[in-house]
C-alpha cells in the first residue's frame, strides 16, 4: 500500500509543490501520505475522512485550511466510503477548494491542485 506505483507518483507530485513540514491536505486519498511527504495536515487536525466523521469534523478542519492555508490539496472527487461520496460531505471544504486553489497536475484520478 505504501509502496506502490500510484502513491510513490502523488508522492513525488507533492513534494514537487511543497516542502518538509509544509501543510498540504490530502482530501478523500490516503492518510499515509503526510507521513511520506513529510508535511502536515492544515491545523494540525487530522481525522479519518469517513463520511460521518466528516459531518462532525468539517468545519473545524476547514477553519485549519482557511487559517493555515495548505501549498498543496491532493483531492480524489470519487472517492468513496461505504459507497458514500466523501465530497458530499465535505461540501464546505470543497467549495473552499475550488475558490482558493488551481489545479496543476492529474495522475490516478488524483488532483494536485496549490494555492491560487
């Protein structure tokens, strides 16, 4: 899982727009992925992005990522858990996105989008 072909591309991706101990958000792809790239999640707040986590914690991580804007967003838009779509319930944090961020690469069905 950690060494595979698609997590070692984002990997490289990641660290293409950011830096050891830079604050990126990895939205509905693989939590590891902090780990590997050295960076930390906005806020300092990290949690499991199932869906009925996310209807507890949005706002708190949106408020990390709008006070601690992330370099880099990786986003999965078909990511799924339990065949709920986790952007539907990260509404909120989505919409920030795709106001704040441009997208810059696409690998895997995997967005790299940095700050606008």
């Amino acid at each position: 899982m950690f060494n595979d072909a698609e997590t070692a591309v984002i990997v490289e991706k990641v660290k293409e727009y950011s830096n050891k101990g830079d604050t990126i958000f990895a939205f509905g792809t693989h939590p590891h992925i902090y780990y590997l790239t050295e960076t930390m999640p906005p806020g300092n707040v990290f949690t499991f992005q199932f869906p009925w986590f996310m209807k507890v914690a949005e706002q708190t991580i949106l408020t990390g990522i709008v006070n601690s804007p992330p370099k880099v967003v990786i986003r999965d838009l078909n990511a799924e858990v339990g065949g709920y779509s986790l952007a539907e319930y990260m509404q909120d944090i989505d919409q920030y996105i795709v106001e704040n961020y441009v997208l810059v690469d696409y690998e895997n069905n995997i967005e790299v989008l940095v700050k606008i």
